[in-house]
C-alpha cells in the first residue's frame, strides 16, 4: 500500500473545505512525524502559523487533478474552480471573432465574474507582471506558465489588497511550482475523437538538492492544434432555429439539401429599389448561379420578369434571393471560407523555467527564479468587404446591369487572419532570512513583456480610390494611393469569382496588405517584509507581519502603420499608447488571541490587515480587512471577514491613444426622429424637450452618414476603484478528519468601476439629463450643421470615466470524504457556488439588471470527483456541472420573435450540462508512471442557440461549454 502522511493527507481533505493553503513550504512528512505541525505561511496572510488557522475561504487545485481530468492548460484548471465557472472567461477561442483584452489567443482569469483586472495573479507569492498584445494589456497570460511547472494553485476567495495591493477585489490566485530533486521526462498528450482541436506535450525537469540549496530547471514545449469549423457538424451551419406554435421547425428550406437554410456571412450583390417593378419582396438579393442550380431547375431571375421599362435586368446567372421566406433558402451561403475558419486557433508555446536557492550562511538564503516562454497563436477568419464609404450606386454604373434600382456589391475574402507572438521573461531574486525569531524577506521582480501582433488587412486608400472611380464613371490610370503607395488597379465589383473571394492577383496586391504592430509592457517590483511574535497573551501569541513594497509599470503600445494612418478598411485606427505608473506602499497585519479553551469557544483569534498605497497618477488611499476564526469546538469553526480593496487605472485605461470607430446614426442618436418616436411612447418628455432645445427639426427622420467615435484614455481624471468584501461562513471537520464541510457566503461591491462609455452611452445620457444646458457628457459630441437636413452626430469623444458600479453575492459549498479500508482508499470531492446575485449599474439612474442566470452566467456550478486507490493504481470519475440559463429578460421576458412577419420562437436558453471524465493512474517499477482517460465521456455538444445569439454555427460560444468533444487522453511519466 502507499504510505500516506498525515499533514499531506489533511490537506487534501482541506482542498475543498477551503481551511488552508501552503506557500512555499515542504508538505513532505511520513506518517510517524506528522505530528509535528509546521507553522508556515497562507495565501491570505504573511504571518506563519498553524496551517488550519485560516480565517479565509481558499481553495486547492493540484496538478494530480489536472491530470486526472485531462487538463493540459493552467487556464483551464482554472476554470474547474466554481469562482470561476459561474461567469464567461476569455479563452483563445473567443479573441477569434472578438476584440478581447491582451490580444489574440490571450487566456485570463476572472474570479466571480468580476474581470480579469479584478484578479490577482501571484506566481509563488510574488505578482506576475501582465502579458499580451495591443494597447489593452493589464492582465497576466495564463499562457505563460507551462502545467508542468505547478504543483499547485490556491485561490483565494475574497479581496486581499490589504496585503497585496491592486488588483485584489475577487480574490488572488497563487501559482505553486514544483520544487525538489526530482528527474523526469512527460510526454502528455489528448486525442479528440475527431479531427481538430488535439493537443501534445513534452516536457523535461531536472533538479538537485545539496547541502546549501537546490535548483530545478523544466524544460517545456506544448502545442495546440487548430479547431476550424468545419471539423465539426455543430459549427459549420448556422441554422436561424426558429420554431413554430407546434414545435417544428420554422427556418427555411434549402432545395439543395431539403434541410434548413444555413444563414452564413452573406455576399453577392444587395438591391435596392428605385422604380423597377420587378424588384420586389423585403431586402432582395443578388446571388450568383456558381453550382448551376437555379438555371438547371427554372428559377425565375429579373431577367426573365422584367416587363417594364426601367425594370432591373442582369448579366446572366444572377437571379435573385432573400426576398421572402422561401427565397432566403435559396442563398446558399455554405463557402469553403468557412469550413477553414478557426473556432479555436493553433497555439504553440515553448517554455524554460529555473529557480534555485543557496544557504549563505545559517541565518540567510539566496533564492531566484527565472521564466521565458514564446507563444505563437495563428487564425484564420474570412470577412465581407462592400463600398460602403459611396454607398450602394446605380445599376447603370455596373457592366452588364441597367434599370431603375440601386446595387450594393458585397465581396468575401479570407485575407483575414492574424498570428500573434507573445515573448514573455520574468526574473526573481531574494534574499530570506532570519533574525532570532522574527522571519525577513526582500524580493525583486522583473518581468519584461514583448508582444507582436501580425493582422491581414484591406488597404483603405486603395478600395476608397476604387470606389470614387466606380461612382465618377471612371477608369486607373496611374494614380497612387496616399498611404500604401499602390498603383491603382480597376477592381471588378460584380465579377462573381471577385466576389466569392477570388480576385485576380493584381487586384489582391492593390487592395490586400498587412499591418504589424508591437507590445513592450514592463514590470518591476521590489518587496520586502518581517514576520514574527510581539508578544504572549492568555490565549496565545500575537502574531504580527509588516511590510513596504513599490512597482513600477511601462507600456508602450505602438501599432501597424496602416492602423495610425487610419488605413485599414473596416477596422479601427488607434494611436501609440504609451505610459508609466509609479506604486509605492506599506502594509502591516496582526493576528490575536483572544481567548482558548472556554464553553463553546474553543480559541478565537482576530485578524487585522491595513495598506496605505500612493499611486503617482491620482494619489494616496487606505484599505483595511478585519478578519475573525472562532473554533466553537474542536473541528467547528466560524469565520469572517470583512475589508475594503482597490484597483489602480490599468496603463491602457490611462493612455490609451486615440481609437477611432464608427457609430451608425440610429444606435447613438436618440434624437433622430425625436416627433414621432416620442409620440410611440420610446422616448422621454425629457429628451424630446432637450432634443427640440437643441435645434433638431422634428421631421429630421433619415440619418446621413455613420459618426466617428473616438475613445482615449483617463488620465488626469482617473481615480482607482474601491470595493468591500464581506465574508462568513463555518468549516466542519470530523474528529477522525474523514468528513469535512464548508459554507461561505460572500458579498463584494464595487464603486467608481472605471468602464468606457459608448457614443451611445454618452449621447443618450446628454439628452437624459435634467439640467441639459449644463450638463459635461453634452460637450463630448458635435452635430452637424444641417445642411442638406443633415443634422446628424458627427463626432464623439469617448474615453474611461469612473462611471459604473458592480455587486456580486453568493455561497460556496464544499465536501470532502476521505478513508482508507482493506480493500483501498476512496476520496470524494464536491464544489458547489451559488450565484444570488451579480449586477452591474453604468450610471445612478441605469436600470439595475441582475446577471445571474443569463446566458455564460450560471446560478449553479459544480464539480465532483471520486477517486479509487490500491496500491499503485487508482480509478477517477471527475463530473463538471452547469445550471440552465436563459436571455429572455432581454425579450420581455418571452423567447416570442417574427420573422418575415409570422410569429415563431427562438431559442435564447440553454440545459443543464454536465460533462463527465474517467481516468485511471498507475505506478509501475523502474520509474514509470502513467495516467489514461476519457474527457467529455458521452461526448456531449454544446447547448444549441438560435442564429441571433453569442454563438458559432449554433454552439453556445461560452467557456462553460465544449467545443472539442469527446477525447482520450494520456500522460507519461519517466522519472530518473
């Protein structure tokens, strides 16, 4: 049988009782001097003591669970934790379609839904400096640390800047590595039943122990591969699922497959009527026979029903689609483009990690760690491009087309990917001592951030020059574009094979290019604190830590050329951002006693933290947490805590360099229409008052051209955010420490949260207000003259304000059994988070929505684990669990919608989901050791959304769901 040493034994029983977590020390002690408890330090706190004094709620996940669950990213250990499973968490395959901070392929934690920038990353103790690419970097890359490296990783659950500064509000998570004289080599690898999504892994450590110290250095390399969305059947049709009264299926029918439509990215040629009696139907399209199918079945096209002079007549094999229900099955819009998207983009990462340490004399040791990685993270995507700076033009204007209407050509292209290079160093070197009993430690830190992000573009100076020649009739000849210097070249805007996304190549080297951007963030802290005894109570010993600490933090954000010219098409210009921040603190924390061995108080023990912090760029605060253990009777305790936290203005948040974007005129001006839409009851009196006060005409009703929206950092305005965390809950322990049970109730809130507002966000709430003439959001957009009775938006100045607020309430449940018989051992492990509530408020008069239960924001997660040990081998059954959820809030509270005026329902909600994993270990002789499973056992789908959701294909596209399948996966180990 395997020995099992007490203290090892009890903390794994604490894993989910969240009693303890260790930093830094050895947990290796036989079963026959356990005895001994070792006083060492908790996430939570700088004072050493008994390892089951913990007055915080702190959790434990080890690298044994990651094995025996498949896991092969630290990100996604992460998110088995329940603080993390109940929100949406970036992951590689959300920066595919979306602007996510830190860059494509970045991956974060956000504990309790509250943002990454709210977490706290500690790597053994001590921060990690952010990691990724563009201007809004501020959160570390979990990418960065190769699985192989951690023993470990303890999360705490409940604000902490007391103790570690900015950034603390959710919570902290601590990455533990692996330390000891260990040899090995580890070949991991999972094997998706399907093709795409697999991922391997090899890595080497080598370490020794000798009379003065140790070092252990790992060597990694772990490659994702791609996921496209053709590798699965879920993800490359995306159905418009729609239903009727009786439940069957309301999409249309596409006569190619007799199956519903699949509503992909469109392209062909938009009409738009102007007298042609043959253009009829809502929102008809142009769309090109390429397969033959029309013409081989008779489909009428505007050839064929053009009666009347003036009607639309075209070149043959056009014919025309999505003017009725019927005909929106006739688009075939299934483009190969598509089965090559990227729905989880390859990532390769390569890594080397180093620390040592060496006794330099009895009372002082040197220790360092030194960690390099280089991530490589390359897509693919296609998108539409369309001569949307003239607008659609006249049918006459095009070869081959004549009558009365107007076309709007729309081209795909798959000159859309990108690959992002993230370079990452981080250095440590300390020194920790000992002065008679008091403990001393000084530590700095470096880490050096070096990002480069490469995006495939369209030349906005070759396609604007391309246009004007289209709506002024005329032809090249030998003009150069202003910022990319090419030649023009005639572009054919309805040549079918142009706009199915295979143009001539001249034609691609006038309009494609490619923008390079670069990323320096940089890091430095130096901290240095003592610990140790003030003096003996009746009850104890009063245990006390104290500390100062200062950081500094770089940016310098410069992108592609064409990105500062403002000349990449359809994407948004930005500036260099570039900025420092200066962080200077000192903090002090103390433990008392204040009584022991009385009726129904066993031991009581306070807890006070205190931080005064100055930051150069807004000034000096205090934060504070006052923490209570009382133990009831031996194995009962009840805690509490309750404390303030903060975070400083992210870099980007306070230089971010102008960003220019485009609003349409019907999503950011509340006055358009302002008449009528406040006689349907849509707006206020007040906004019609302040609308009219402002000079718009009531019939003022179409809107001109989209404005431009610029949005800037804060700084000089920009004050940090502060928090409360309140906490309380009880821990259960049975006598024989087989059963343990743990209930904690949180409440944080946020005030002064810095956000960005929204062109929308900032018009909106000018002509909300009481007192318009006066009020500053107003001075933040101009209007146009109304000329030509354009009266519309023309600019907005957005930027980051300390606006919003956030709250987050819940009660995390956790139990342990664990016991050893004749037959084995059997450990059964169960986390459960309740979300009650998670609100978010923009202004003080924004209407308060509670979060919880919508889609990506579960009331319910769990994850539960049984495992069977015998000598060298053991059998793990590993379930992850998510509540139903649902967006009909946002519908009136109906999943009731039309379309092509009949009434059909959508589906806005997805089922309970649980996803189960089996694996078995063993140890063999010689060295060897070897894990095997299954993940995704009955290889359960995401939950299916209708086409108007966040979603890819019909797949529900939040972290909490599985986009790879059911796989096998295996892990090797060879120690020597």
């Amino acid at each position: 049988m395997k020995k099992y040493n007490i203290l090892g034994a009890s903390i794994k029983l604490a894993l989910c009782t969240s009693a303890l977590a260790i930093s830094g020390q050895s947990i290796a002690a036989d079963q026959e001097g356990a005895e001994a408890i070792e006083k060492v330090q908790v996430i939570g706190s700088r004072i050493r003591t008994d390892s089951f004094a913990s007055e915080t709620p702190i959790d434990i996940i080890t690298v044994e669970d990651a094995k025996n669950e498949g896991i092969k990213t630290l990100a996604d250990l992460l998110r088995t934790s329940t603080a993390a499973a109940g929100s949406n968490q970036i992951t590689s395959a959300m920066s595919v379609g979306y602007v996510t901070a830190g860059g494509k392929g970045t991956e974060t934690a956000s504990l309790r839904g509250l943002g990454a920038s709210r977490t706290l990353i500690l790597l053994n103790g001590r921060r990690a400096g952010p990691a990724g690419t563009r201007g809004q970097v501020s959160a570390f890359d979990l990418n960065t640390i190769p699985l192989s490296t951690i023993e470990r990783v303890e999360i705490l659950k409940d604000g902490a800047s007391s103790l570690y500064g900015s950034d603390a509000i959710a919570g902290v998570i601590n990455i533990i590595t692996k330390k000891g004289d260990d040899k090995s080599v580890n070949v991991d690898i999972s094997q998706p039943f399907e093709s795409g999504g697999e991922e391997q892994r090899f890595n080497i450590s080598y370490g020794e122990e000798f009379s003065k110290g140790s070092f252990r250095v790992t060597a990694d390399y772990k490659v994702s591969k791609e996921l496209k969305r053709g590798d699965r059947d879920f993800l490359n049709c995306t159905e418009r699922l729609l239903y009727n009264a009786d439940g069957s299926q309301a999409d249309p029918i596409d006569p190619r497959t007799g199956k519903a439509n699949c509503n992909e990215t469109g392209y062909g040629l938009w009409v738009y009527g102007a007298g042609a009696t043959n253009v009829v139907g809502s929102g008809p399209n142009l769309a090109y026979d390429y397969d033959g199918f029309f013409g081989a079945n008779g489909y009428d096209n505007y050839n064929s029903t053009a009666t009347q002079p003036g009607d639309l007549t075209t070149p043959d094999g056009w014919y025309p689609v999505s003017y009725d229900k019927e005909s929106d099955g006739w688009w075939d819009l299934q483009h190969p483009f598509l089965d090559n998207e990227s729905m989880r983009p390859e990532t390769e990462v390569w890594s080397v990690f180093a620390q040592g340490d060496y006794a330099i004399t009895d009372d002082m040791k040197l220790y360092g760690e030194l960690i390099h990685s280089s991530r490589t993270t390359t897509m693919s995507s296609y998108r539409q491009f369309w001569i949307g700076d003239i607008g659609p033009q006249a049918a006459d204007l095009f070869d081959g087309f004549s009558g009365n209407a107007f076309l709007m050509p729309v081209a795909l292209s798959d000159h859309y990917g990108s690959e992002t290079t993230v370079d990452y160093t981080r250095a440590v070197v300390g020194l920790e001592g000992s002065l008679g009993d008091w403990l001393w430690d000084v530590s700095y830190q470096n880490s050096y951030n070096d990002g480069e992000y490469q995006q495939q573009i369209f030349l906005r100076d070759s396609l604007v020059m391309s246009q004007l020649n289209l709506a002024n009739g005329v032809q090249c000849n030998g003009e150069v574009t202003e910022f990319s210097k090419r030649t023009c070249v005639d572009i054919p805007w309805t040549d079918p094979n142009f706009l199915a996304g295979n143009p001539s190549q001249e034609v691609r080297d006038f309009i494609f290019g490619e923008d390079i951007g670069n990323t320096i963030y940089k890091q430095q802290t130096l901290d240095a604190y003592i610990t140790g005894d003030l003096f003996d109570l009746p009850a104890g010993t009063v245990g006390s830590a104290f500390g100062l600490s200062i950081q500094k933090d770089e940016i310098e954000d410069t992108p592609g050329k064409h990105t500062l010219d403002g000349n990449s098409w359809g994407l948004t210009g930005a500036g260099i951002t570039a900025g420092s921040q200066i962080t200077r603190a000192v903090y002090g924390e103390v433990k008392v006693p204040v009584v022991k061995d009385l009726f129904l108080m066993n031991s009581l023990d306070l807890s006070a933290s205190f931080r005064w912090t100055d930051v150069n760029t807004y000034g000096n605060d205090t934060t504070y947490k006052l923490g209570l253990n009382w133990e009831v009777v031996e194995g009962f305790n009840i805690r509490a805590n309750r404390g303030s936290s903060f975070r400083s203005p992210a870099l980007y948040e306070l230089y971010l360099a102008n960003q220019s974007g485009f609003g349409g005129q019907l999503a950011v001006d509340p006055c358009l229409n302002w008449s009528e839409e406040f006689a349907a009851g849509n707006i206020t009196q007040t906004v019609a008052n302040n609308c009219q006060a402002d000079g718009i005409p009531a019939d003022y009703a179409l809107g001109g051209s989209s404005a431009t929206i610029y949005t800037s950092g804060g700084e000089g305005r920009l004050k940090a955010e502060t928090a409360v965390t309140e906490t309380i809950g009880f821990v259960w322990r049975s006598p024989e420490d087989t059963y343990a049970l743990s209930i904690d109730y949180y409440n944080i809130s946020i005030d002064d949260e810095v956000t960005s507002l929204s062109g929308g966000d900032i018009t909106s709430q000018c002509y909300e207000s009481k007192d318009f003439a006066n009020e500053p959001l107003c001075d933040l957009f101009t209007r146009r003259d109304g000329s030509n009775n354009d009266y519309g938006i023309d600019e907005i100045y957005s930027g980051y304000v300390n606006v919003a607020s956030q709250n987050a309430r819940g009660v995390d449940y956790n139990f342990t059994y664990q016991d050893m018989f004749d037959f084995g051992s059997i450990r059964f492990r169960l986390e459960h988070t309740m979300q009650i509530e998670r609100t978010y408020q923009l202004f003080e008069n924004s209407e308060l929505n509670n979060e919880v239960g919508e889609m990506g924001e579960p009331k319910h997660v769990g994850n539960a684990s049984l495992t069977y040990g015998w000598d060298d081998y053991s059998l793990t059954w590993t379930a992850n669990y998510f509540d139903s959820t649902n967006d009909y809030e946002y519908n009136n509270d109906s999943n009731l919608t039309t379309y092509r005026g009949e009434e059909v329902r959508f589906v806005g909600e997805t089922r309970w989901t649980t996803y189960h994993t089996l694996s078995g270990s063993a140890n063999f002789s010689g060295g060897w050791s070897a894990t095997m499973g299954v993940a995704n056992l009955f290889d359960k789908e995401p939950p299916r959304l209708s086409s108007t959701e966040f979603q890819v294909g019909n797949a529900a596209l939040y972290s909490q769901y599985d986009s790879i399948g059911r796989r096998v996966f295996a892990n090797v180990t060879f120690e020597f």
